[in-house]
C-alpha cells in the first residue's frame, strides 16, 4: 500500500515539474519525486541504495541544480521561468513511448520468465542491512568500477571546476 | 592566196617609225600630266601643247613624205596563240600610213593643238587644270592610234580608249551630277555599238583568219561572187580553205562593223548621247565631239569600205539620210547655244554617213575634213561667247538661275565681239554651204553622189531611193535656217540681259584672251573653200577629194559592192548638168534658209525673243528631239530598271522572304526543341538536382540545431522499432 | 509485507521515464532539460533495483544502481558547468536560441 502512495506522489510531483513554467518550483517537484523514489527504495529491500539516493540525489545533484538555477537566471525576472516548446511533439512522442513501454511490460509476461521464477528473492538473508554485503562486493567484484568511479570522480570534479571558470576573469 | 604570207612581217620604214613616235607622244604627256601635272610650273599645261605643237609638226612632215607619193605598212607579229590542229596562228600589228592615215593624222593633232591653245584661256583657273591637259593627251594618243594602226583589233582597242576618255572628258566637272549622267550615258551608249562592232569583228575573223586591213582586202580581192554568196579560198599551214558566205551573213557582218560607228558618231537611232556630251568642256566638245570622235565612225567606214555589200550600204545610207534629217530638225529650236551645234553635229554626221552609204567614198571624207575644221571653230567661238557670259554674269552679279549658254539670253553680240562674230560667220557659211566657203564643196560633193546613187540604184524602177538625196537637199535648207535663227539669236538685235553688254569683254580695247582668238581666227580662216580646192565652185578639183578617192585606196576589185559603185561613178561622170544643177540648188536652199530665219525672226521684239518658247506640236517635238531620250528611258531603260527591280524584288520578296520564312520555322522548331530540352532534358536534370535539395531542405529542417529536436527525432525512432517489434 | 508486484514498479519506471522524456523534449531552460534527465536517470536505476530483488546473493542491480549514481552525479556537476559556460557565453539558457548547430 505504502508503494502505491509514494508511486503516485512520485507520477504527480514529477508531472507537476514537466508542467510547472516556474524553474524553482520544477527544482522541487524533483526533490519530491526524489524523496519518493528513494522510498520505494526502501521498500524493494534497496536500503544502502535508498540512503546513497538521498545524499547524492536530494543533497548533491538537487543542490547543483539549484545553484544552476540561480546562477543561469536572473530570479527576479520572467527568465526564471521556463516557456515549453514542441509541446505536441513532445507530447505525443512521450505517450508513444509511455505506451510502447506499458505495452511491453504488461505483454511481456515476467511472471512466467524462468530465471525469476527459480530466483532467491531473500535480499537480506541473515542480516539487517544490505550494506554490508556492498561493502564487500564493491571491495571485491566490482573492485576496478568501483575505483574506474572514484577516478571518474575526480575527472568530473576537475573538469566541471575547469569548465565553469570564467576564463576572462582568470 | 597564202593567208601567213599576206600577214607576213613588214620592215619598219623611218615614216612608220616617226608615226609610232607621233602615237607614243600624247601617252607620254597623258602619262608626264597625270603623275607630275600639279607640280609643274603653270600646271603642265606648255608640257600638253609643245608635245601637240611636236605631233602637228611631225604629222606635217609625214603629211608632205606620205601624200600621194607612197604608202607605208610596217607589220610585226604582235603575239601567237595556238590554233586547232597544234598550229600557231600569228596576230599581227603594225602602222599603215596611206593618205586617208595622214589626212586625219593631220587634222587630228592640228585641231587638238588648237583646242588645247584654246583652253589655256577657257579652262584658266579650272580646279583641274592639269587634269584636263592630261585627258586631252589621252585622247590624242587614242585617236591616233584609231588613225593609226593597220588591223581591226588593234582598232577596236583604241577605239574603246577614245570612247573611255571621251566618258573622262564628258564627265570632266565631277561636281555636276548632269555631267556625271551625261558621262554614263555615252559610254553605255556607246557599248551598244561596240556590241556590233565585236560581233562584226569576230565574224570577218571567222572567215578570214586575220584582222589585218590591207590583208582583208587582198582576200576580198581574189574572191568571186557565186550563186549562193561569197566564196574565195586561202591556204592556211598549208591547207586549203574554201570559204563560202551567204550573202545574208556578209550584209550582217558589215552592218555590225557599222553599228560601232552609228554608237560612235551618233547615228540614228544612237545619237542619244551626243547632246548630253555637251556638259563637257566646250574647248572638249569641238575637239572629240565635233571634229576627231565622232568622225572616227565615218572613218571606221572609210577603213571598211571594202567589206560592205550592197544591202549594207543601202542601209547606211538611209540611217545617214534619217540622221541628218532628225538632227536638222532637232537643231531648229534649240535654245542652248551649245546644244544647236550638237544636233548640227548629228545631221552633219548623218550626212557623211549617208555619203558613204551612197558611194560617195571620198566625198563623205571630205565633208569629215571640212567639218571638222569649221565645227571646231563654231564650237570654240561658242566657247568664247559661254565664256565671256559667264564674265559678264559673274561682274554684274546677276542671279544663279540664268543661263550663261541659253541664246535667248544673247543677242547684239556683234558689237561687243566683232572677231569672234566675223569668224562664226565663216564657219556657219561653211556649214550652211554657201559658195566659196569649204563646206559648200563637200556637201555638193556629197549630194551629186547621192544623186547619182538614186540614179543608179533606182535603174530598176524603184524611185524610192530618190527619197535619199531629197533628205539631203531638205537638210541643207534646215541647216540654213537653224544657222540663220542661230545667229540672229546670238549677234544681232539688242543685248536681251539687264546689264551693259560691254561688260562680255575682256577689257575695252580687247574682244577675248589672245590665246583663245588665234585657233578661233585660223580654223574661221580654214573654213573657205579655197585650202580644199583652188576652184572654190568645183569639188572635182579638190586636193583632197582626189587624194582619198577610191583609186588611190583600192587594188582592183576587192570591194564587196564594186559593181554597184562602178554604176554610180559611170552615172556621176554622165551627170555634167545635174552637177550644176545641184550646186546652184544647195547655194540658193542655204541662202533661202537663212533669209526664212531672218524673216521669221527680224520683226520680233527682244522681249519675245527672250521669252520664246516652243509653240506647235512640232516645235516641241524638235525641241525635245522627237523625245527619243524619253521614249528610250521607256523602252529599254525603265523595263530593264523595272526588270531588275522586278528581279530584286523576287530576291526580296520570294527567295528572302522564302528564307526568312523557312528561318522563322527554323526558329519555331529550334524554339520547340529548346522547350524540349528545357522541360524535358533539363527538367531531368532539374529535377535530379531539386529532389536532393528538398529532402536536403527537409533533412535541414530536421537538423536545426537543436539538441532538444534531436533527441525527439532518436525517441521517434526508438517507438518505430518498439512498433516493429510489437508487429512482427 | 506483501510482495509488490513487478508489473507495477515497471510501470511507475516507465512513467517517470515518460516523464523525463517530456521535460527533455519541452523544456527550454537547460536546468529543467537536467532535471528530466537526472528523472530518466531514477526510472533506470528504479528498474535496475527492482530486478536486483530476484538476485539476492550477487545483488548486481543494486550495485549497478550504485554506480549510475556516481555517474549520474558527475555527469550533473559536468553538466551544470557546461550550462553556466553557455549562459556565460550565450548570456542565455534557452535551448531554443542555442541553435549554433545550424549555423
């Protein structure tokens, strides 16, 4: 039931971000949408992920977000806000895919895919948390994603620092 | 008769040398003239008379070696063309001087000197003085050699020079398009002729193989008169020729040789053009239009006499006869001064002709000498008076319009120019034939041969050839009379111009330029009969009659019509009384003539003089010469201007218009297949570059730029595969 | 707890992914066209998560959404700083007058 609620919070706060013409507005349509998603999280045994979902979504990319928001707009004026285009294009293209991807999934019969049906779906087994079992998997099979990410990281720090210098200042 | 043995080459004797030096000379001063003339001192115009006082001294002395005495041939192999058979036929030239050569070698340089002394004054100040002189020796050298050589090629060739610098001297003042017409009009006129004289050349050639005069007439000579024409045989490279000619054909090739001379000495119906001729210089008109050219014709007959038959002959005479009488007509009522000598020319040029028609060989020559001499002094006297009008109307400023040589402006010139009256005198006696002057013999001459022609001719019955001689005698009546009104018109009366008539002269004490009185005063002086005859009433004695009579020319029998010209010699010795008859009846018509004109014109007032005009159908008809000019612009040259309008028009009309048509569907089928290939061919093209550019521009308006786009277009293409999936 | 039905996570994936489209497709500002795209970003990572349940002891899913994270997290630092270099550059972040593509 609890699915359900945060399912629809997260349909109607995200369609009220693409339908919103106010950018601050839209900024916090995500962060609730966010929030929603990260709970559903939870509810899919997705803990670690859940948590790791708040910190860099709400606490990161949101924040990055908004400080673009200010910092590519004039707040106090009409720029803030954002004019849609190819509202038809977009529109029907979405509905296609919304439809496409409804008619797979129902069609698609996953119930009856062996590989689900002959599943462990005990996540936690014996432990509380999945963190652990991260802990140890990224210490262990996904050692190089894990330290190709970091690396990836410090590129993107680098680079996003380099790039949003303002060169004539400099 | 061996026909290369009669053209055989004849030594040069020093008299045929000395003759070529009197040919070549004027050449040289035509040639000196033409190329040094401006830069001469006094324009080179002592250079045109010593060499003409040069000729005329030569010609005396050739004159003196050659009369009566000998005869001189000198002959050369001109150039050889190869005949039929791998043969050479050789032509010949060379010089023949007989009597008749010097007599008009004489006359020719005289009177030319005299007209070139002559013009030193008339042509005095002329823009192209040197010029003049230059084509005055041209002229010369053409006439001489017309004189001069000894075949019929040769004188066809000069010939044509004559009438060449004849159209030169004609259209003289080029700024005068009369002149120019005038010009234009003798030379084609003239071609006609020449068309006859050609052909009556080729066909003698034809059946003699040689142009040579003297050789023409030793054939003519050894042939016989046979049932069916002329027959005679020759050897030519040693084949024999038996030649035989119809009668027909004979008359035909004689009467081509005369039409060269009815072009050349305006005979009827050609004399056209010799009226017209008058806008040349008049020292020009007495020299070649009334003295030397135009007598070339009756010369060429002389030349000829031979090689006309009877029927030719008859022709002649009528043609001269018809002549004299049109010209006499024609000359009646003119007014211009210079225009009543050229009609008087016409008629006195039919009247040798008609001489020569009739027989009268050597009396028709005579004529030409005696003429020549008194209507070269009529037209230079003419010339002093055009010019001393021409004064008095330049001092005393009168208008443009009036005519210097209109005789109904004259009048009581006797006062004011008493030389050239005196003198006009003479020569107008002469030409009227009154006694004791030269023309009063040769035309007595003519007239008893004529006579005894009818005579002779009309043996069998038909009086017709009466109408001949009559002609004559009608014609000396109406050459008095046009000579008498002539006169009255020019010198007596009252001066009929508003201005004082003093003004004509030179000064007061002088009449005219010394150097135009003195040939004026010599030829007048020449036109008494005494120079030709020592009995002034008889022609019978006259040097010159006996000089060129047919004896002295002719070997026997070697003329076509020498049965007929027996005939009328027995007739004339027989004719003692008529001879009389006939004298004392031309004297007393010519005196009736001028009395008709003086009464005629005597009672009228110098007003009506002034104004006379041309009343009766035949005053007109004689004015307009029997509108002969305008029946010929009728006939033959507005048919042929039509004609070739006519041909240019087809041209225009039908053969352009046809190209032009048969060109626009040219253009309609170019512009078809142009449309072809622009819709079609390129088109394709067209279409083949259009088509890339609308998906082009499609493809652009897909690619704006716009990442947004982009990503909607892969999405697109996302839900087609998701629809291909699902579907199939 | 009961158990959630597979079909029903899909499709509240699929929806935010419809959504994010839309956002990327409409918007004109290149934050919001961000946001769209950190919103395709969830509805994989939900996808990713929802799977990672039926492979309890590997829990790849899980971890893989780990990483879209990270990527996704340098992928919006990135790309915040290319926006404020166009807004700089353009003096604007509207995606519809970036066109210098056509140009």
């Amino acid at each position: 039931m609890l699915f359900y609620i945060f399912a629809l919070l997260a349909v109607l706060s995200g369609a009220y971000m693409v339908l919103t013409r106010n950018l601050l507005y839209a900024g916090f349509a995500l962060l609730v949408t966010l929030l929603s998603v990260a709970g559903i999280y939870v509810l899919l045994f997705a803990d670690f992920v859940a948590v790791t979902q708040l910190m860099i979504y709400v606490g990161g990319v949101l924040v990055l977000i908004l400080f673009g928001i200010m910092l590519s707009s004039r707040v106090h004026d009409q720029s803030v806000l954002s004019e849609s285009v190819n509202k038809v294009w977009g529109t029907v293209i979405t509905f296609l895919i919304l439809v496409g991807l409804s008619h797979t999934i129902l069609h698609a019969n996953l119930s009856a895919l062996p590989w689900l049906q002959a599943a462990d779906t005990n996540v936690l087994g014996a432990q509380k948390s999945t963190v652990q079992t991260i802990g140890i998997k990224l210490m262990t099979d996904f050692v190089i994603p894990f330290e190709l990410a970091s690396l990836l990281l410090l590129i993107a720090l680098m680079g996003a620092a380099y790039i949003a210098t303002d060169k004539q200042n400099v | 008769m061996d026909l290369p043995s009669l053209i055989a080459p004849l030594a040069g004797t020093p008299q045929t040398t000395l003759a070529l030096l009197i040919l070549l000379l004027p050449l040289l001063g035509f040639a000196a003239l033409a190329l040094f003339g401006g830069r001469l001192p006094r324009r080179g115009d002592w250079l045109g008379i010593g060499i003409g006082a040069l000729a005329f001294a030569l010609s005396l002395r050739l004159f003196a070696q050659t009369w009566n005495t000998a005869t001189f041939h000198s002959r050369t192999v001109w150039f050889s063309l190869p005949s039929l058979g791998g043969t050479v036929t050789d032509f010949t030239a060379g010089v023949l001087l007989d009597n008749l050569t010097v007599l008009m070698l004489v006359i020719v340089t005289f009177i030319s000197l005299l007209v070139q002394l002559f013009s030193v004054g008339y042509m005095h100040g002329d823009q192209g003085y040197s010029r003049y002189f230059a084509y005055l020796g041209l002229f010369t050298f053409s006439m001489l050699g017309i004189v001069l050589v000894d075949n019929l090629l040769l004188l066809f060739m000069f010939w044509e020079l004559v009438g060449f610098s004849s159209y030169l001297l004609i259209g003289f003042w080029l700024e005068r398009p009369a002149a120019i017409a005038a010009s234009k009009k003798a030379f084609l006129v003239n071609r006609v002729g020449d068309i006859g004289l050609l052909l009556g050349l080729f066909a003698f050639y034809t059946y003699f193989r040689t142009f040579d005069l003297e050789a023409l007439r030793a054939l003519i000579g050894t042939g016989e008169w046979t049932a069916e024409g002329f027959a005679l045989t020759y050897i030519v490279n040693g084949q024999t020729w038996l030649v035989e000619m119809p009668t027909l054909l004979l008359t035909f090739a004689g009467l081509g040789l005369f039409m060269g001379c009815v072009g050349k000495s305006a005979q009827f119906p050609l004399q056209v053009w010799l009226p017209d001729a008058m806008q040349g210089p008049t020292p020009v008109s007495a020299l070649i239009h009334a003295a030397t050219m135009v007598a070339a014709g009756v010369y060429l007959l002389a030349r000829c006499y031979a090689f006309f038959t009877l029927d030719a002959l008859t022709v002649i005479a009528v043609v001269g006869a018809v002549t004299a009488l049109l010209g006499a007509i024609a000359a009646l009522t003119q007014y211009d001064i210079k225009a009543v000598l050229a009609f008087s020319t016409i008629s006195q040029l039919g009247y040798m002709v008609m001489g020569m028609g009739t027989g009268a060989h050597d009396a028709s020559l005579f004529h030409l000498t005696t003429h020549a001499f008194f209507k070269a002094a009529l037209f230079l006297n003419a010339g002093i008076i055009i010019h001393a009008m021409h004064r008095g109307l330049h001092h005393t400023h009168q208008p443009h319009d009036v005519d210097a040589q209109d005789i109904r402006n004259m009048g009581g010139l006797r006062k004011v120019l008493p030389l050239t009256f005196y003198t006009y005198l003479l020569a107008a006696a002469a030409l009227v034939g009154l006694p004791l002057f030269s023309g009063f013999l040769s035309k007595d001459a003519i007239l008893s041969g004529s006579w005894a022609w009818a005579q002779a001719m009309s043996a069998g019955g038909n009086f017709l050839f009466y109408i001949v001689p009559l002609i004559g005698f009608l014609v000396v009546l109406l050459t008095a009379f046009y000579m008498g009104r002539h006169l009255w018109f020019m010198f007596f009366g009252a001066f009929r111009l508003p201005f004082d008539v003093r003004e004509l002269r030179v000064s007061a004490g002088q009449e005219v330029e010394r150097v135009m009185a003195l040939p004026v005063v010599l030829l007048g002086v020449l036109s008494l009969g005494v120079f030709f005859s020592l009995n002034p009433f008889s022609f019978s004695s006259s040097w010159v009659m006996q000089g060129i009579s047919l004896e002295q020319q002719t070997t026997e029998g070697a003329l076509l019509a020498e049965k007929l010209l027996q005939a009328v010699a027995a007739q004339d010795e027989a004719n003692q009384t008529a001879h009389i008859i006939i004298g004392v009846l031309s004297a007393v018509l010519g005196v009736a003539g001028i009395g008709l004109a003086v009464a005629k014109y005597k009672s009228r007032t110098p007003e009506a003089l002034r104004q006379e005009q041309p009343q009766t159908a035949f005053e007109k008809l004689s004015f307009q010469h029997f509108y002969l000019d305008r029946l010929y612009l009728k006939i033959f040259v507005q048919p042929t201007q039509l004609l070739s309008r006519g041909l240019y028009r087809l041209d225009k009309r039908v053969i352009d218009y046809s190209l032009n048509y048969g060109s626009k569907w040219l253009v309609v089928l170019a512009k078809f297949i142009g449309g072809f290939d622009r819709v079609i061919v390129d088109g394709a093209v067209w279409l083949v570059a259009v088509l890339p550019r609308l998906f082009g521009r499609v493809g652009r308006g897909l690619q704006n730029g716009k990442v947004q786009s982009y990503y909607a277009y892969s999405l697109f293409g996302f839900i087609l595969i998701i629809l291909y999936i699902l579907m199939f | 707890m009961e158990e959630i039905p597979l079909e029903h996570i899909l499709l509240l994936s699929a929806a935010l992914f419809s959504l994010g489209v839309m956002a990327v497709i409409t918007k004109r500002h290149a934050v919001v066209v961000l946001m769209g795209i950190e919103l395709i970003f969830n509805a994989a990572n939900l996808n990713l998560v929802a799977f990672s349940r039926y492979d309890a002891t590997l829990m790849q899913g899980q971890l893989f959404s780990l990483f879209v994270m990270v990527v996704a997290a340098a992928e919006a630092a990135v790309a915040l700083a290319i926006v404020l270099r166009v807004y700089q550059y353009f003096r604007t972040a509207n995606l519809n007058q970036i066109n210098q593509l056509n140009k």
